[in-house]
C-alpha cells in the first residue's frame, strides 16, 4: 500500500504535482493508496478534484484511494 501525506494549506499550484504522483500510483493493476488528509489546514477544490478522480481511477484498475479525512480545529 502507498501512502500520501498532504500537510498545511493545499493551493492549486500543488493540484499538479498531486495529479502526476496519484497518476503514478493509480496506474498499476489493483492499487491501494492512502492518502491522509489529517493535517491539512485548507484545501483548495482543485486538490478535491484530483482526488476524486485518482479514485475513480484507481475503481477502474480494480484498486482503491483512501482518504483519511482532515482533523477538525
């Protein structure tokens, strides 16, 4: 299992260096990636998108992205 661990405020410029990583990682058969969300202060819609379709991709392959939400102050 791969695990991604986003920190802090999450801006659009970032949305792009996420995509390409998750692409990386969705890619293979069966995937199963984590990525934690726990310590993210704001997160920009851009950044949800990717998310969401990282998972759908991962759907596709047979695999799963897990989202571990982020912590309420």
């Amino acid at each position: 299992m791969d695990r991604i661990t986003l920190t802090g405020r999450l801006t659009p410029a970032q949305s792009f260096e996420l995509a390409a990583r998750l692409d990386e990682l969705t890619a293979t058969l069966r995937p199963s990636v984590t990525v934690d969300l726990s310590n993210v202060d704001d997160l920009h819609p851009s950044i949800m998108s990717v998310l969401v379709r990282s998972r759908r991709q991962a759907h596709r392959q047979g695999g799963d992205v897990v989202l571990i939400p982020p912590v309420a102050p």
